[in-house]
C-alpha cells in the first residue's frame, strides 16, 4: 500500500496520454474485461487537449517517483429537465496498491472543485451493481438511484441511423421547412 501523503493529485497534460491509456486498460481489466479498452493516446490528446475538449482527466501519481496511480476523467452532461449543465464521472480508477489511501477521494474532491468553479451544480455517474466502489460513491455523497444504464453501437448504431430522414443533426434543420 502505497502512503497517502505521497500521492500528488494533478490536471493531466497532453504528455500524459500513455498512462491514461495504460489506466484505462487496467481499470477495463478490474471490470473484467481485459484487452477491451482500444482508446489510444492519439484519442485523448484528440479529445483532451485539442481546441474544444470533450473529456478532462486528473491524475493521481506517486509524489516520490510520479508513477501514475489512479485518474478521474470527466465529461460535461446537460440535466435537460433542469436547464443546467452537468458534469459526468466518466471514469475512476485507482491502482490496487493505491486503494485505501484516500486517492479515490481526492480525486472526486477534484472533480467536485472543477464543477463548481463552473458553475456545475450537479455530477452524475454510472457504476455497476457488482462494482464495490458503490459503497464510496455513496461515502463521498452520491445517491445510488436505481436507473438502468442503455447503450446502442455497432451495427445496431449504423440500423438505427438508417431509419433517420434526411436531416440528422440539428444544425442542419435550422431553416429547413418540412
């Protein structure tokens, strides 16, 4: 176990992609799912650090050494029904040795920072029914609300698109009469 004082909480930089690629495979391998994670370096500075973000990442690393140990990566949501933006915890991952330590904490405290320095009054996530990091969700705060969590992609994606007409993207239907 690693000591908690010596673990330093930092926004990442376009230089940290691999070792949030090398995380995000460790944590697809926590849920069981080892080789899934096909993100690429490529894909976070694309997505992290180009002109418009779409995801922000905060790394936790040994103080001593800088030997990433855990991340927290964010992505802004919108709670329609409220009018206001959210912000959503997209993924948190902490090394095994690094558990326990109060990293996980530190880094949703991180997040929380970010979003209210935003203006964000609200942060949402997804996590599983089997995942024991249910109980330090509900630790830090968050209400455990029961709601199924659906996907769609691949080849149902590409059928489902099918059936669109014409317009499929709202910018294209500005002016356009029916």
């Amino acid at each position: 176990m690693i000591d908690s004082i010596a673990i330093a909480i930092r926004p990442a930089v376009a230089a940290d992609a691999q070792a949030l690629v090398d995380l995000t495979a460790a944590l697809a391998a926590y849920h069981g799912k080892p080789g899934a994670a096909t993100l690429t370096a490529s894909d976070i500075r694309r997505d992290g650090f180009g002109d418009r973000p779409l995801i922000w990442f905060w790394l936790a690393e040994e103080a001593a050494t800088g030997r990433p140990v855990g991340y927290i990566q964010l992505c802004q949501g919108y709670a329609a029904w409220l009018g206001h933006p959210t912000l959503v915890v997209s993924n948190l991952f902490v090394d095994e040795a690094a558990r326990g330590t109060g990293t996980g904490r530190r880094l949703m405290a991180e997040a929380a920072a970010f979003a209210t320095g935003q203006g964000i009054g609200r942060m949402e996530l997804h996590v599983s029914d089997w995942n024991p990091a249910r109980h330090f969700y509900e630790a830090v705060g968050f209400r455990i609300l029961g709601d199924l969590r659906c996907r769609i992609e691949g080849d149902a994606l590409a059928a489902l698109a099918g059936g669109a007409p014409e317009c499929t993207t709202p910018t294209a239907a500005v002016g356009r009469t029916p």
